[in-house]
C-alpha cells in the first residue's frame, strides 16, 4: 500500500515537472494548486474560483489588505440614496479588455444580468433585492442599480461581482445559455492577466499571460510576473515535493502543519502565514434522521477533541472558532463560549436521543475532502469520539467538485462533510446570513438544512438593517441561537499557510483572494 501511495506521488510530481516547465528565469511561474470546477465566475463560487478570478477578471470596486477594506476598482466613485435604494457607480474611462474592446457600463449591466439570469455562483447574494430590469445604463461610464429594499451587505458583495465582456460572450452563446458553454473553458477579463486558452487544459493546467495594457498598469511593479502556469493538483503531498524541488514556485492555502517545518528548513521554499477569515465547518444534514433531533447534534458536538485537534495535530497554528463567524469579524456575542470536549456530556445527550427515538444504530458517514488532511485527520478525531458514545463513524472519500454539487439537495448532501467557509465578502452575510438562512437551502453554504423561524427573522432583518450596531445585535441574537442549536461543528479560524519559493516576493495578502493576486509579485533576482 505505502509503495503504491509513493509510486502515485512520484508520478504526479513527474507529469508535472513535463507538463509545466521547472523555474524560468526572470518571468514564469508556476503554481500548483486546485483549478476551479469550471472557469466562468458567474456559475462557480468556491475558494478555487475567488483565487482564480482575482488574477483575470476586475469588480466596480475590490478587497484590499488585511484586515480588508473596500476600494475603488473598475469605478472611481459611487453615490447611494438616503432610503438605500439607488446606487450609481462612476466608471473610470479607457479601461479595456483582454481583446482591446473597451469596457462601458454596457458590460456592468450585461454582466450584473447575466449574473442574475444564471442564477447561479454568487446570484444568490442579490438576487432576491436585485431584478434585471432594475439595473440601467446612464451613460458610457455611469450605472445605475434600484435595489427592491434596503440591503445593507450590497456594497460589500459588489467585488463578487466579475465584469465580464458583454460582446465576445454574446458571440459565443448558444441557445440562450449567456455565452456559459463557452466561458467555462475560456475567459472574457479585463484583469491583469490573459487565459492562453490554446495551451490551457480544463481541470489539469491553466496558462495566464500578463495583460501589457490592464488599466491599474504596472508602476508598481516594475518587473511582474509574465506567464503564470497553474498547475491542478490535488495532493498536498505532491504540492508539497514539487514546491521543495522548485517545480512550482506557489501552492494553495492549505499546506498542512507537518509539513511547514520541512518546507521553511528547505534551501528552496518557505512558508507565507497570514491571519484569514476562513472557517473549518464539520457540517450536520439536519434534515435526515438522527442528525434531526437536536439532543444527538450536541452529543455530536461534545465528542470532537477540539484543543487536541488544533494543538497537537494543527501544532496550534490556528485559533479556535466556537460559532458561525470568525472571530475577527464584528457581529460575534462575547457570551458564547461554544461547544467544548466533554465526553460524559456528549454520552448523556446520546442517552437522551435513544430515549427519543432517534436510530443511532445506523452506521453513520462523514465525508471528507481526500486532497485535504485536515478534513480526514478532523473526521478521525471525530470517529474516535463517537465510537466512544456507542456511534460508528465511516469515513468517505470524496472531492471539492463532487460534494459542492451532492450538497445543494437534502436527499442527496451526506449525513456529514468537513469543509472550510472562505471570506467571499467580508460581511456576516457571508458566513452566518448564507449558511443558516433557509432562503438558501439548495446550495452548498447552506448544507446542513436548518431551520429555525427566529434565526430567519433576525438574519432577514438584519439585511434590511442599515444602522450598524442594530445590525451587529440581530446578528449576535442569530449567533446564540444556532450555536444554541448545534447544527454544526465549528472547529477553527484558519491561518493561510502558503507554500513559497524562497524567489517569490511581493505578495500581498487580503483574506478574500488568500493572497492569490500575483500582479503584485516579482522573482528576486
């Protein structure tokens, strides 16, 4: 078995160094990360895509820094009504995309449309205050949104949205599907870098060419990356070899702490670490017996070893998270202390849910990202408690792609997976609003199928909100209540630890793109 596993990396590490040239000088790249399911950032939403899409497409206004703030982008301005209805974003002129065309409030409005007609990716953010017709062109460099109500999270989920290029997707439309066939294996940007489409291979390597003409220009950086290979890997394991023999220059966020040691002694790499927003969810399908009946989900939620997990296996390189939001953002109750180890506890409310019916004695399953250690090594922890209460635990194998999809329906989302929530926009809307509303059921954020009417009442009110700290109480309100409810596990606030090479500078970390922008990047001489 070992020689089979080591056969396998040495392999994939192999294919890699042929497919993807080893260190060029002076202007290429390498990264070996996960590719998204599929290019177009108007169906995908997923960490893959944010970090992605921040390298070729561009927003009315982004995330920058850390902690992050909203900045001008695409536009230079906006203006917002008093009632929080009609805002106007002023673009700036001579932008262009990646084919020369430029880019008018035509493609704002085409692209927040098409968003919308999707309904898919990031639509559910606005979709239900935002309707097409309500979106409207002023002038070449003016557009205009009419919200239905207030929705105090709109301007943070602005930089979700990418600006696509309205004339090349109509171009390739077929039978109405906005250009979506196409834009899944190519690109329609104006950001700083370019989809070689001729020599990018779906779900295997994506070439990018630095764009000489992306309107931010490149001042800044006066010797920028040129061509960045990404390579699709799975394994850590292989990221990780390939990294330490310089086949790559960048891996993804998710390097395991066994490694970082290796990595940071190596003549080749380093470790880049910096505080993100990013959540580990071990989630519960609410609505499948026993996860239904709530003396069962604390039982669950007392069996999970969480000082042993971060501090002996994460080596405590990552902070507790007792709730549904980080707890670097605003809108966290300083009164919940969360779930803790507590095996006599965790036993008493299984007691209590056999006494109620619930059928524990059903082999229950815990899907796992196999590409990523943590959620295997956090399902073991939880399996080793669980058998102690009397409950078997299987472990499944499963991938990002696979699972993102089985979790969108209640019959088909597993009795249980382990995955991150990443900062897409950094409001409580994004983790808290989209996970626990039931409006949002039916996608992956939203997996664990709870339900309580109180929690729907306060996120709701606390979109329509616009005074802060009203909105920070609603939000504390739902936190007590679900953490009261157990309808997950939350486990850590994650620290992105970024594989590097040692050549590999300027990088500029904000937790929604994970420090993935490489316009800002240079290899040292």
């Amino acid at each position: 078995m070992i020689k089979n596993t080591l056969m396998k990396t040495l392999s994939a590490v192999a294919l890699l160094s042929i497919g993807s040239p080893a260190f060029a000088a002076g202007d290429e790249i390498s990264w070996g990360t996960t590719l998204p399911r599929g290019l177009d950032p108007h169906v995908v939403y997923d960490n893959p895509m944010q970090e992605f899409a921040i390298n070729l497409y561009d927003t009315l206004y982004r995330y920058q820094n850390n902690p992050p703030e909203v900045v001008p982008s695409l536009a230079e301005s906006y203006t917002v009504t008093e009632d929080g209805l009609t805002w106007q974003f002023k673009l700036k002129d001579g932008v262009t995309f990646h084919d020369g065309s430029p880019l008018t409030a035509d493609d704002v409005v085409y692209s927040f449309q098409r968003l919308l007609g999707i309904g898919k990716g990031p639509s559910g953010a606005i979709s239900s205050v935002l309707k097409s017709e309500n979106i409207e062109k002023i002038d070449d460099l003016t557009v205009q949104f009419t919200l239905e109500e207030p929705y105090s999270p709109f301007f943070s989920v602005v930089p979700l949205i990418a600006i696509v290029n309205e004339d090349l997707l109509k171009a390739n439309e077929v039978d109405g599907d906005f250009g979506a066939g196409w834009l899944s294996a190519n690109e329609a940007g104006s950001g700083p870098y370019m989809l070689d489409a001729t020599t990018s291979e779906p779900q295997s390597i994506a070439n990018l060419e630095r764009y000489d003409d992306y309107f931010m220009g490149w001042d800044e950086n006066p010797n920028p990356i040129e061509i960045v290979r990404i390579n699709n890997i799975q394994e850590n394991s292989t990221r990780v070899l390939a990294l330490l023999r310089d086949d790559i220059q960048m891996t993804d966020g998710y390097i395991p702490p066994d490694q970082i040691d290796r990595i940071n002694e190596s003549d080749t790499a380093r470790i880049q670490k910096d505080e993100s927003m990013r959540i580990m969810v071990i989630r519960m399908n609410n609505m499948r017996p026993p996860f239904d009946n709530l003396n069962f989900r604390k039982c669950v939620s007392h069996a999970f070893q969480y000082d042993a997990f971060i501090d002996v296996i994460l080596k405590g390189v990552v902070t507790r998270n007792p709730g549904p939001l980080p707890g670097n953002l605003w809108g966290v109750p300083d009164d919940v202390k969360g779930y803790d180890y507590d095996i006599e506890k965790a036993k008493e409310y299984c007691d209590a849910a056999r006494a109620e019916g619930a059928p524990l004695d059903r082999e229950l399953e815990i899907h796992i990202q196999s590409a990523q250690d943590q959620t295997t090594q956090s399902a073991q922890v939880l399996q080793q408690g669980m058998s102690e209460v009397g409950v078997n635990l299987k472990l499944i194998g499963a991938n990002w792609a696979n699972l993102s999809t089985e979790t969108t329906d209640p019959s088909t989302s597993p009795d249980m997976w382990v995955h991150w929530v990443s900062a897409y926009f950094i409001d409580p809307e994004n983790w808290i609003g989209q996970m626990y509303d039931s409006d949002f059921h039916g996608t992956w954020k939203a997996s664990s199928y709870y339900q309580n009417d109180e929690v729907d009442q306060a996120l709701r009110d606390a979109r329509l909100e616009t005074d802060h700290e009203k909105r920070a109480e609603l939000y504390k309100t739902a936190y007590r209540q679900i953490v009261a409810d157990a309808p997950d596990l939350w486990i850590y606030n994650s620290v992105i630890m970024r594989g590097m090479s040692k050549k590999l500078e300027g990088m500029k970390f904000n937790p929604v793109s994970s420090g993935a922008e490489v316009r800002y990047m240079h290899l040292a001489d």
